[in-house]
C-alpha cells in the first residue's frame, strides 16, 4: 500500500482527536458554557491542559475566576454540543437555549453538567499566552457510571467526529507503566 502525501495545513486532523469536552465557566454573575476539542492530558495527575484564548467569551470568566469544570459529553449529546460551540456566550444564554442541566460543584463555582458522562472541576495552573493554552489542576472529578450511553465524541477537526467504539482490555499486558489504582 503506497502512502499518499496529506497537505500539511491538514495533519492537525490526525492528532486531533481527543474527547470533546464542554468548559463550564461562572463570573460570579453567569454561567457559560463552550466547546473545546483541543485538549491534553499532561500526566497520571490530575493536570490537563486545554486551548482557548480570548476570541471565546468564556475566557475572560477562566482567566479571571481561574476555575472551571471540564464535562465529557456523550455520542447523544452531539447536537447540543454543536450548537454550544457554534455561538457565542456574549449574546447567547446557552443553558437556556440548549436547555442544560447544571448543578453546582463542590469546591468551584462553574457548575457541573449532570447530563454528561463525567465532570472534572479544575482550577487554573497557569495560562501561557502566546499559546493560548490553559493549564489545570483537577480538584474534584464525578462520573455517571449508570449512564446508558457511554461513548465519546472526538472531532477531527474537519466537522466530522469519530465515535468511541469497541473497549479492548490489555491492563494486564501494561501493568507495569499504569500507575496504582488504574
């Protein structure tokens, strides 16, 4: 099989697909939601990093409060996720016109999202700038693990999104670079 050359401006659509994930910030007078599909996991601690910047109107809310919670949306929540990150909180009150579920976190003011199969309430490490990247420490983390529907979404970045599938277990084989308790 010949290897066919993939235009450069297009290889972040190989790398890009990590979960997407909803970003729950409070300014203390309202809540907001956005969308973000850039996302990292730094290591086996609690300590992600996601890309934003301050063209999202929830920046402002992040940088300022320096906390929020990362939702892990499901397969059937695409069109709510969608619709979330294709307007802005500036002149859209997204819990109202997408009619989420919200209740409050334990140890920061944006909410948590019941409705999503997981929430990590985090709060800011540091914001490099030039980068746009956020760094965060997880402080709270919550599932759903009755949840029906457990598969994720990952956007590829060209408005096409891969679905979780099939789960193949290999902990055994990887004992030895998991860390206790994984």
């Amino acid at each position: 099989m010949a290897l066919e050359e993939l235009p450069l401006n297009r290889a972040f659509t190989l790398l890009e697909p990590g979960p997407v994930v909803l970003v729950t910030t409070s300014d203390g007078q309202r809540d907001n939601v956005m969308t973000i599909t850039w996302t990292m996991v730094l290591d086996f601690s609690p300590t992600f990093a996601i890309k934003t910047g301050p063209w999202n109107y929830s920046y402002t809310a992040l940088s300022k409060s320096k906390e929020c919670v990362l939702a892990i949306p499901t397969v059937d929540l695409i069109d709510k996720v969608i619709g979330i990150g294709t307007c802005s909180g500036l002149d859209t009150a997204k819990f109202d016109a997408f009619d989420i579920a919200r209740k409050p976190a334990r140890n920061v003011r944006s909410p948590l999202l019941p409705d999503c199969l997981a929430n990590i309430e985090c709060r800011v490490l540091d914001i490099l700038d030039p980068y746009g990247v956020v760094v965060l420490e997880g402080v709270a983390a919550w599932i759903d693990r009755d949840r029906r529907e457990k598969r994720t979404l990952h956007a590829v970045g060209d408005g096409t999104f891969i679905v979780d599938g099939e789960t193949i277990d290999r902990r055994t084989a990887m004992r030895s670079k998991l860390p206790d308790g994984v």
